[in-house]
C-alpha cells in the first residue's frame, strides 16, 4: 500500500483539476508565482487550464481510463516538483504534452509486463 503522504498528494491533484474559472494572467506569470511562493491557487489555475491537453494524450496512448488517470495525476506531480527546472515557461503546454507521453508510455509498458 502507497504511502499516505502519497493519498494525500493524488488527493490534492484531483481536487485542483476541478472544474473552474480559469485565472487571466500567463502560464508564465503563473508558473513564477508558483515557483516563488509555492502560490497553491496559481498550480490549480495551471492544471485547469491544461486538464484537457494532459488527460488527451493520456487517454490516446493508454487503453483504460483508469491508467489515463494515473498518468494525468502523475504528469502534474511531475510539474509540481520540477516547476523550477522549467526554462522556457512560455512552452508550458509542450513540455506538458512530453511528460504527459513519456508517462503514459512508461505506464503502458509497465501494463504489458504485467
């Protein structure tokens, strides 16, 4: 069994992947504020705003919406621990779409070995 520190961090992913207004300011400005303060409210606006883009290549390269899933939740802790190594904030959306593939296939080539 995962450990709880892990329940908890899945939880808190899918409740910011909520449905909801979709802050103005820049992917940018808003992987700054979160960067420099750890600003929860300008993660939430990120992954809202990229729900659609993440879950699509998940759900293309993953057969079972549960494993998309997975990959959607792991894509976003990936971002939220290595925000500070991204270096061209304005290509968010692409580096987002590589790490959502690089998942899912690891997840899918992980499914065939089982």
């Amino acid at each position: 069994m995962p450990p709880p520190s892990l329940f908890a961090a899945v939880r808190q992913v899918r409740e910011l992947a909520a449905p909801g207004d979709t802050a103005a300011a820049s992917d940018a400005h808003l992987l700054d504020r979160f960067r420099a303060s750890g600003d929860e409210a300008a993660f939430a606006a990120r992954v809202r705003r990229h729900r659609p883009l993440v879950m699509g290549v998940c759900r293309r390269v993953l057969p079972h919406c549960q494993d998309a899933e997975d990959a959607f939740q792991a894509t976003f802790l990936v971002l939220a621990t290595k925000a500070s190594s991204i270096r061209r904030r304005t290509a968010l959306p692409s580096w987002l779409y590589g790490v959502a593939r690089r998942v899912a296939a690891d997840a899918r080539r992980a499914a065939a070995r089982r």
